[in-house]
C-alpha cells in the first residue's frame, strides 16, 4: 500500500457497507467515527440469509419484473408486494424501475455487479483467514431450486448468461440435485448449482467487525439521528444530531433505506425504497440441508447457520415502515415443504421474526461514489438484497475513494447521481 492518509471520516450508517467502510479506512490511516440511528447489532444485514453470490449479476429491474409483480400483488402471502401509498418518491422509483426494466440495462449491469461480487468474494476469503474473524465462511455454492417448466426454462437463460460472463453455473436433473443433497427428500424438477457462490453467518460477522473496530479506535455514536446539515462553500462543515454535532474532513452516507431522508436535507433527491424482508432460525431440525438454496418460484432461501437453518425472502416495497406483516411471514414458511417435504419447521412466534428494510435502487445497481456537486459526499447505498454479498468490496472501494486512489472496480455504474 502507498503512503497512508490522515483524514477524519464521518460514516452515517452502521449496518454492513458503514462497518465494512470503516474497516477499509482503517487500513488507510483514517480517523473514523460511525454515528447509528439505532443500535450496532441489529441492522438490515444481522438477519440476512448470509448468502455471498457472486452468481446474481442480474439486476432486480429486468424484463418480464413488472408484470410478476403485478400477479403478486393479488396475493397476500405473495414474495412480493407494494404497500399502497401517496408518496411521489414512489411513484418516481417505479418509473424509474419501469424504464430500467430491459434487456439492453440489464446487459450494461451485469459485468458491474459481477465485478463487484468478484471483489467482495476475494475480500471475505482474506478476512476469514484474519485472526479474530469467524463468522462461518464456507463454500459450497448455492442451488437454485424449481419445480415447473417455465422456470426451468428461465434458469436456462439465465445459467448461459452467467457462463458467458466467467460465472460457473450447471444445470441439474433432480437425481442430481439430490446427489448433493442425500440426507433431505427434495420435491423438485431440478435445480441450477452455482459451486462458486458461498455463505456466512451474518450475525457473527457483524459482532467481528464491531469488535475489531472498537478495539482498533474507531467512534461508535449509537442511538443518534441525524438531524441536519452545515454546508458551505459545497462542502458538508457540521452534522447536526439530536445528541451533539460532529465535523469531518469527509462523510460518508451509508444509512441503507434512511439514505434518501439524509440526502434529501441537502437538496438531493435520491430515488431508493426500502425493500422489507423477514427470517427466521429453524433449530433442531431432524433432517438438515447441507447447500444454501433459493426456492424459485416461492423467491425464499434456506442457509444452513447456527446448527439450524434460516429461512428468509419476501420483498416488500415500504419506505421505512418496519411493522412485521405475518402473511408474508407465512408465505415464507408455507414454502419450506413445498421444496423439502420431509423438514417440519413450527410456524414462528411474531417476536422470533425478524425483518429489515434492504436499501433497493430502481435500476438495481447501488449507489456508490462521490457526489457531484460536494467536495467530500460519498454514498454507500442502495444495494437492494445484495448489501451482504457486496459489502467488504464496498467498504474497499470508499476507503480508495477517500484516498483518492484508482479504484479496485469501474465504479462509473454507481454514480449516485445518475437519475
């Protein structure tokens, strides 16, 4: 590494891309202080599915999205739904989303994504062998699981594209699937395995990284908003909150779904909706999968973590609205058997769910970079469902940014002012 910075770093946001940025500037020589609206252990990445996919490099806004969505909204237990609401941020997100839905965005995307989930999977395997981090890294690739015909054929498309673009995908017959599989019956026609895709168990890796920062001086400000802004001279002076006022030489906004609420009190519209998901952890279960899979047509996940195994899905359009909804809940567990019939999971107690607002752009690419028109603005937002996935490459592509440094990835995809 060239000669260290010395610079003092302001993150607004302490989920995974404000932790994984204040890791890399650590290594930068920066001063970092991290100020949280809530607390640092349970943020949208504590209670993801812990999937690393370098496999999904196709954005959420794609042909044939909308009129899915459409079909879901009828359903109450549907893996997708928006919570009607008058709210012109909505209206301009899905026109957005809407207009970004083709074949020729989805092309430009993919390398982006992939590059960046490249990254961030190199990143992961370095930190795994870092002494004071164990948060269950393991790679044994990801199956994505369907049961009609249609999808087959979807899967097919979408595993040429992936080998086209340097990502291994093979497709599999149901007996093969089970081959990887021996110790659970599954109920399926077949199954696209992506054997470079990996997992960890999130919760563990936030308390790592909130460990090694405090341990390394990082500031932890908990359980403040921020409030407003001083900006002069095109350059952020103060961040006001309700507990005090703190100046940087730079600030980085990395407050997930809240990110638009920030940006918006310095005169940026940032086109973002918060995606709700839920989880829960099935103990104790008398037949365990050993392969993080997506149940496709359902849109859920299984991971095995913690002895057990975590269900997740859903994506709810809500803004910030964090009420847990249990027909969604139940439409992720009525799933379970569905793919695997022989594992009987208990439907949860509402206080054993969890749920998370993911921060979703609506061309399904994060935003990432300086902000034109701010002297020292950066973003680290918008990552839809993948802010796990990406967030050690993130975090890396904020600390070159801060030091001016040529970037690990093209980062001209993200540039958060592009709508």
């Amino acid at each position: 590494m060239s000669e260290r910075i010395e610079k003092s770093v302001g993150i607004i946001g302490g989920g995974i891309s404000g932790l994984f940025s204040a890791y890399y500037l650590l290594q930068e020589g920066c001063e970092v202080t991290i100020i949280e609206r809530g607390s640092f252990t349970d943020g949208c990445s504590y209670g993801n599915a812990g999937m690393i996919v370098p496999s999904h490099i196709v954005p959420l806004a794609q042909p044939g999205m909308i009129s899915k969505g459409m079909r879901w909204m009828l359903d109450a237990q549907s893996p997708f739904y928006v919570k009607p609401r008058l709210s012109g941020d909505l209206v301009k997100w899905g026109y957005l989303f809407w207009k970004n839905a083709t074949e020729k965005h989805v092309r430009y995307a993919i390398p982006h994504l992939r590059d960046l989930s490249l990254l961030s999977k190199e990143l992961y395997q370095d930190l795994a062998d870092e002494p004071g981090f164990s948060f269950g890294w393991k790679e044994k690739g990801l199956l994505m699981l369907f049961k009609n015909a249609a999808t087959r054929h979807e899967m097919e498309e979408e595993a040429r594209t992936a080998n086209q673009s340097g990502i291994e995908a093979q497709l599999l017959s149901v007996l093969e699937v089970q081959a990887l599989e021996p110790d659970v019956h599954l109920s399926v026609e077949g199954a696209v395995f992506y054997p470079g895709d990996a997992q960890i168990y999130p919760n563990q890796l936030i308390a790592d990284l909130v460990s090694f920062l405090r341990k390394s001086g990082v500031g932890f400000v908990e359980n403040q908003v921020v409030e407003d802004f001083v900006v002069q001279n095109h350059k952020i002076e103060t961040i006001s909150t309700n507990g005090g006022s703190y100046t940087f030489d730079e600030v980085v906004v990395a407050a997930g779904a809240w990110s638009p609420i920030l940006t918006h009190k310095l005169g940026l519209s940032l086109p973002l909706q918060g995606g709700k998901g839920y989880s829960f952890l099935a103990g104790s279960l008398t037949n365990q999968m050993q392969i993080p899979a997506i149940m496709l047509e359902a849109r859920t996940t299984a991971t095995p973590m913690a002895g057990g195994v975590r269900f997740a899905g859903t994506l709810e359009i809500a803004g910030t609205d964090e009420s847990v909804n249990m027909n969604r809940v139940r439409g992720i567990h009525n799933s379970i058997q569905q793919y695997y019939p022989d594992i009987e999971v208990a439907f949860p107690e509402k206080e054993d769910v969890w749920s998370g607002l993911r921060p979703c752009s609506p061309d399904g690419l994060p935003y990432l970079g300086r902000v034109k028109g701010f002297e020292n603005l950066i973003l680290a937002t918008g990552h839809g469902m993948m802010g796990v996935s990406m967030g050690p490459a993130t975090g890396k592509l904020v600390a070159e940014i801060v030091a001016g440094r040529n970037t690990s990835v093209n980062v001209e995809a993200f540039e958060p002012r592009r709508f």
